[in-house]
C-alpha cells in the first residue's frame, strides 16, 4: 500500500500535473535544432520553482525525453521564469492603455 499523502501535497502534485502540458507547448520538435540558451542563462543554477515543473514533466512525458531534453525543458523554465520576474517589476496603472488601438475595418467608404 502506498504511503499517505496529504492534502497540500497532492494539491501541488495537481498542480504541477496541470502545468505541466502548457510548459511544454513552446518545446521544439524532437528532431529541430535548439537554439542555444544566452550566456547568463546557461551558467544560472534553475530555480527550485523550475526544477520542480521539470520533475512535473518529467513523471508525465519521461518515458520519451533523453536527460539533454530534461535539462533545455528545466533551463526553458527557468528562463520563462525570470521574464515572468522582470514583468511583475513593471509598475501599471490603471489608466496605461496597451500599445495598440482596435479599430474595425469597415472599407473604404464611412
């Protein structure tokens, strides 16, 4: 019999579990050249939060990625991560509008 599990815990395991297919949409084919990562981000030892979304993907999608795989997917985290960290940096107000405006074609004529 396995051992218990409590609540918290397979709360976060759901939720790495969810995770873990919109982690993976951006991955490139298994046959495609990886671009490779910039400088900094090759040196940075991931975050434990990225490691963990690894070990997410990796119990869901292990059986078919090498350990190269498993290391771009944690560096990918990691790096999505920090551009996740430097967006929340970003202070907005209420009244910033986007950079752009919708405005519907309605041909030639007004």
């Amino acid at each position: 019999m396995p051992p218990a599990i409590s609540r918290r815990a397979f709360a976060e395991q759901l939720a790495l579990a969810a995770a873990a297919p919109f982690v993976a949409l951006d991955l490139p084919a298994g046959t495609a050249p990886r671009p490779s990562p910039p400088q900094g981000a090759q040196d940075a030892e991931p975050s434990p939060l990225a490691k963990t979304l690894a070990e997410a993907v990796r119990l869901r999608y292990g059986d078919r990625l090498s350990d190269d795989d498993l290391r771009a997917i944690t560096q990918a985290i990691h790096s999505r991560l920090q551009n996740v960290d430097q967006l929340y940096k970003v202070a907005l107000t209420n009244a910033d509008e986007p950079a752009f405006v919708f405005a519907a074609y309605r041909g030639t004529e007004r």
